[in-house]
C-alpha cells in the first residue's frame, strides 16, 4: 500500500512537472513599424495584466474574495467550500467544486471538477474537462477532446469510443 501511494505522488509530480514545461521560444520575425507598436502596446497590456498573480489563493463563495475570478494563481487556490475562476499553475483542490477555466497541474475536489483545460491531473469523484492532457481520474470523467480516463463510467464526446468503463481514452 505505502509503495502504491509513493508510485502515485510520483506520477502526480512528474505531471505537474511536465506540464509547467514551457514551450521553446521561437525566433522573432521582424514586422512594420506600426505592427511593432501596436505589438508593444498589446504586450504592455498582457504584462499589466500578469502581475497581479497570486501564490495562494483562498475561495469561498461565487466570486469571494473577487480577485478570485480575475488574479491567475502560480501555487496553491483552495476552495472552502469552493473555487474557480482564473488559471491555475500547481495546485487546485476545494471541499465541493473546482472549477477554474484551465488548470497546468492538478485540480480536485471531494464533491466535483470543472475546467476548459487541465494539462497533469483532475482528480475526483465527478470530472468534466474539454481537453485533458494528462489524467482524469474518478468514478464519472467526462471530456470534450484529448483526455485519457480511467474510472467507473468514461464519456468522450469527440472520442473514438465515446462511452467506456474502466478506461477510455483519445489521443
């Protein structure tokens, strides 16, 4: 038993690993003058909007605290009873909902687990995803897309086998 949960953290940390892999940065090509100023304006813009990240996150209801639907998270977002909202890098896990829109990591909750994408592992009883590149693990998983499931009842709307026990996958 000790070895199966060692086995299992293990995975779950080299997921998350290789999902905050970034991607290698291409050459940048050169563009007209107002191209490249419109281009700085709109940089300017993402950076304004980047820092006000959060490296914990604590959601209780809906839209409190409000910096929840808004501030990405590079750590932990706990949910008491719930959370969602921004982008997660790490770790998102709740009492009875996640659902942030995507998820570079790994999401759960005891109750049920919502994202547009999850790259690593959604873990609970009750899963929906639209893509899932990683894991869903639970007793319902349900995704849109690329997803590779394993629980009681599988459901990949796109998929090859849309409807699975046990297993199910589309990669």
């Amino acid at each position: 038993m000790k070895k199966s949960l060692a086995f299992l953290l293990a995975m779950v940390c080299a997921i998350g690993l290789w999902a905050a892999n970034p991607a290698p940065a291409k050459a940048p090509v050169k563009a007209p003058a107002k191209a490249q100023a419109t281009a700085q304006k709109t940089t300017a813009q993402t950076v304004q909007k980047e820092e006000n990240w959060t490296g914990f996150q604590l959601g209780f209801l809906p839209g409190a605290p409000s910096d929840m639907l808004t501030d990405p998270v590079y750590g932990i977002k706990l949910g008491a009873p719930i959370c969602l909202g921004a982008p997660v890098w790490g770790l998102e896990a709740s009492v009875l909902y996640s659902g942030s829109e995507s998820v570079s990591g790994v999401q759960c909750s005891v109750i049920f687990s919502q994202a547009n994408t999850v790259t690593g592992l959604q873990f609970s009883p009750v899963n929906f995803v639209k893509s899932c590149f990683g894991l869903q693990l639970g007793i319902y998983n349900s995704a849109q897309d690329k997803t590779f499931q394993i629980g009681l009842l599988n459901h990949i709307e796109n998929g090859p086998l849309p409807w699975m026990i046990v297993m199910n996958f589309n990669l």
